[in-house]
C-alpha cells in the first residue's frame, strides 16, 4: 500500500520544497514596506485589538453562563434517553429518574442564560418592598408594556387623553 503512495507524495514534497526555496529567493522588503501592505497589516493589528477586547469584556464574563446552557441542554437530552430506555426496558424508576432529568436540566438552561447577561443587560422590574413576587406571565406583561410604551407604539389600549 505505501508502496502506491510513496511516489505521488514524493513528488509532492519535491513541489513543497521548490516552492519554498523559490520564495526564499524573492527579496519581499520592498512587498512589506509598500504604502499598501503597511494599511493591511495595520489593520489586521487592530481588528486583534477589537477581538481581544470584545472576547475579555463581552464573551468571558458569558462564558460560565453559557457552559451551564449546554450543561443543561445535555442533562435534558439524557433524560429523554432515560425515559426512552426505561419505559423500553419496563423500568419505571429509570424513566422517572429522566423526568428528573429533563426539569433539572432544563432550569440549569434558564439559569446558563440569567447568568450568562451581564448586570447591564438585565431588566428590573421595580416593585415596593414587602410586595409579593410578581409571576413570570405578569412579569412579562409589564416589561411588554413598558417596551411598547418606550417604542411609541399605539393602539395598545393605553391613549393619553387630549
């Protein structure tokens, strides 16, 4: 077998060598000093620059957040696999163990994303102290309010009167 390739990838190498060796003889000075190169090379330095600074203050703080999201998306697939295999297999112990599964998994999901926002990115609903919690279809609908309410958008049943 290595036999069949030995002489094609031979001459592969002898083409690698003598493209190298033909670049070694170019004086490419004058290429990299070029009023053109420089602006390139200028702007592949700063586009570094914006990658480094958008990864250290925008992606690292997520990453936590993020890692707990797929964390949670994996527990809830495998609990989908528990209930599978054990209602196939007659086991309801391991089938409720991937209920378990699903729910635990999935609120690991909700919370990846909560952590995953910044303190900035993060609405508060203000709310008078000693106040019970507001529940998440209340808590939606006002913050759906106030989104249109700040959009400008009319016809929502909330009309200053003239």
């Amino acid at each position: 077998m290595f036999a069949a390739i030995g002489p094609p990838l031979r001459r592969v190498i002898d083409l690698a060598t003598e493209g190298v060796q033909a670049l070694s003889e170019i004086d490419l000075t004058e290429f990299f000093n070029s009023p053109a190169v420089r602006s390139v090379v200028k702007a592949i330095r700063n586009l570094g620059i914006a990658i480094g600074w958008l990864f250290k203050h925008v992606v690292e703080p997520m990453l936590p957040g993020i890692l707990r999201v797929f964390e949670g998306l994996a527990k809830g697939i495998g609990g989908v696999v528990q209930i599978i295999s054990g209602i196939l297999t007659g086991d309801l112990g391991r089938a409720w163990e991937g209920v378990k599964d699903i729910f635990e998994g999935s609120i690991d999901y909700v919370l990846g994303i909560l952590d995953a926002l910044t303190p900035e990115q993060r609405l508060r609903i203000p709310m008078r102290s000693g106040s019970r919690s507001l529940n998440l279809a209340n808590a939606v609908a006002v913050v759906a309010f106030e989104a249109w309410r700040q959009l400008h958008f009319s016809g929502g049943g909330y009309e200053r009167a003239s």
